[in-house]
C-alpha cells in the first residue's frame, strides 16, 4: 500500500488530489499516512426509518465514514419494512437527504419480512443492492426456492439469514461451555448450517447467485467451502468479532449478546482459516446499534446486535496484519474490492481513506459517531486511526485528535 506524508496527498505525488477540501488537520510533516480504498460493508443495519433512536442514516454513515467506508448496504427490517417500491421509497428519500457516503438499500425477500408471501422484488429490483430478510431466517424452502428463481431473473442476490427457528430453543448465547457452566440457553451451531445446507441445494437447482450472511460455524463454511468447488454461485461474509472472539470471551454483559452468537474456539480457528484460504468472501461488520436501555439487561434480556463499522478496520489490522496472519492487501481485498464485485458497487477513483498505521488507541464507545455504544472490544488498544475519509472528492471524516 502506498505511504505518503501528508503534504504529499495534499498536494501531488502522483495521486488524485482532494476535491473541494480545505483541511486544517494539525499534524506533523513527518507523520505518514496510507492511502486505502473506500471500504465496502454489505450489511449494516441503520435503522432508519423506524427506529431512529438507536441510529439514523446521518449517524450511521458518519460513523462508516470515520471507519474508512465509503459505500454500506442497509438490511431491511425498519418500518416501513422495504417490500414495495413506494416502502423503499421511504428510506430513499432519507438516504437522499441524509448519506455523507453511498448508501444502498436492500429489500426484502418477504412482505414485512413475515416469511409468508414474497415480496415485490421485480419492481424493488432497479433501486436495492440485493434481497434479504435479515434478522429472521426464511423457514419455507418452497417460498426460498421461488424467491430464488425470481432474483435469478432480475440479476439479484439472494442474502439470507439463515436460522432454523425450530432449532433456537429460546437460546440467546452458543450451546457450549459457557452456557453450560453459567446457565444460560444455547443456540446450537445446527441452527444456522442446517438452512444454509437447505438453501445451497435450492441455488444448485435454480442457478441463483446465493450469499450467505454473517457466518459464525466450522460447519457452515465447510458447507459453503464444498458448494464452491461443486461450482455455485455462492459467497459468504463473517463479522470481526467471530474472528477475533470466542465463547472463552464472553462476560455477563449485554454487549457480548450478538445473532449469530460468539461460538467455539475451534469455530473461530476455522473461520480464520477460511478468511486466509479465500472461502470466506468478505467482512462485513452487522453493525447493529441499539439503545443503551436495549443492552443494559445482561445476556438473557438483552437485543442482539453490536457496533462495529467504526472500529472494524483497527480491530482487524490489529489482530490479523500485526500478527502476521494476513498482508494489508489481503485484508483490503476483504473490505473493499471482494464485496465490491460481488455486490456490484463501483469503487471510484476518488473514493479512499487515509490512516495513520502506527497509532495506537483504545477503543471508546464515548467517542463512537454511531448512536450505538456496545460493543464488547471496549478499552481494547488497537493500532490504525483513520485521519481523513473521501468521498467523490469530497471530505466526509476529518479526525482532529493531535
């Protein structure tokens, strides 16, 4: 990756300068920066409209602008849920007014995300990045299969959730040891690989462009390992948080409390090996803000979900290129140009973040931009601080911290 001091970016050194920008950061000539391009989360959940008081589309932007983003795909339970063109149109209008950075909406694969009637994908499909019902598994293989054959036909992906609703059990954390030796209910790793096997034979059959969100068991990837080489077009993401924490991490703390949950180490060393052999397509960080009464109730009380678009890119640098495990173009290609394609969002020239790669931080939900404050990385010490983020030439994060 190329290393600049700022002057350099400011005012030359081969690259494209920075459109419209009047920058007063204080700092030191001698200090280097890098230049990464515009990161790409494909599943983000910003709440608006319906929910705002946990995040907005203003808030939920700035915050994957000062994480280096440049473009974020918003799941679809809101109010109105996005099932119609005129409910998408709701969310538009706010991206419209509102976005610092490309914003891109998905919709849904059912009415209201009820899992009973599909969704008008034909008329949502020009204006949506793909179809999901985030936050609930489609339990109909008969309504998936057709859902599937009517994206084929609009070019779209199907991302799917995938959670066997007969299998949850009233669980809220992973079925180990932990549940076991604090007498919590479990989530059992079947509920998530079970749908994701159901699903893979229905994208054999119909030739769909399948994705498979937020993967957190070994199971799962050996599923989407296998379909790769039997030649589906199928991908997947997984979180920072199933890379960089297990179940030994979890404390009695409502920010610990995530859906999927936190699995087994052994879950986790197979997801690290599946980021570095490339089964695992992207990170995306299911950046999910909820309010702090939400997430004051402990593990059982608590809403799943946690933050993290701000804090991906430090954590990962931190735990994966610091260690060795993988280069920073490696963890670029994850962030940025393998979810790019695959979700057909251009990257443009103009598009980038600059980081300053040795300093080192703790993490602060206090300073978050996102509404959200739980994430269970806080006071972690992690190295990278983004300086500045760049959007269509225009600057959209500026960290004035000396």
């Amino acid at each position: 990756m190329p290393v600049y001091s700022r002057n350099m970016l400011l005012h030359g050194a081969g690259i494209l300068p920075l459109v419209g920008h009047d920058s007063a950061f204080p700092c030191p000539e001698k200090t280097e920066y890098t230049r990464l391009p515009g990161f790409c989360d494909v599943h983000v959940h910003l709440r608006e409209p319906g929910f705002s008081y946990k995040e907005t589309i203003r808030t939920g932007s700035l915050a994957a602008a000062r994480g280096g983003y440049t473009a974020v795909c918003a799941m679809p339970n809101l109010d109105p849920v996005p099932d119609s063109p005129e409910h998408l149109a709701v969310e538009r209008e706010i991206i419209a007014r509102d976005a610092c950075i490309d914003v891109l909406p998905y919709g849904a694969i059912t009415l209201g995300e009820q899992g009973r009637e599909l969704a008008d994908l034909e008329g949502m499909a020009p204006y949506v990045a793909a179809f999901s019902d985030d936050g609930r598994g489609l339990q109909d293989p008969g309504l998936m299969r057709e859902a599937m054959e009517r994206a084929r036909a609009l070019g779209k992906l199907i991302a799917a959730h995938c959670e066997d609703n007969s299998l949850l059990r009233g669980g809220y954390i992973h079925d180990g040891a932990y549940a076991a030796a604090h007498g919590h209910r479990g989530i059992c790793s079947e509920s998530e690989w079970r749908p994701i096997a159901r699903d893979l034979e229905l994208a054999a059959q119909t030739g769909c462009g399948y994705h498979v969100c937020h993967i957190s068991t070994k199971e799962s990837l050996n599923l989407i390992r296998q379909a790769k080489k039997d030649g589906l077009d199928v991908s997947c993401e997984t979180a920072p948080h199933y890379l960089l924490l297990d179940e030994n991490d979890l404390r009695e703390d409502g920010r610990f409390k995530m859906n999927p949950p936190l699995r087994s180490r052994a879950d986790r060393e197979a997801l690290l090996e599946g980021i570095c052999d490339g089964s695992i397509d992207c990170i995306a960080t299911d950046h999910a803000p909820h309010s702090a009464a939400e997430k004051a109730r402990g593990l059982a009380g608590s809403a799943f979900g946690i933050v993290g678009i701000e804090t991906a890119f430090p954590l990962l640098y931190t735990g994966l290129v610091k260690t060795g495990m993988l280069s920073l173009e490696a963890l670029v290609e994850l962030l940025c140009h393998k979810p790019r394609k695959r979700f057909g969002i251009p990257l443009r020239e103009d598009d980038f973040s600059l980081w300053d790669l040795n300093a080192e931080t703790v993490i602060d939900p206090g300073d978050f931009l996102s509404l959200g404050r739980a994430t269970p990385f806080a006071g972690q010490r992690v190295f990278g601080r983004c300086v500045e983020t760049v959007h269509g030439g225009k600057l959209v994060y500026q960290n004035n911290e000396q």
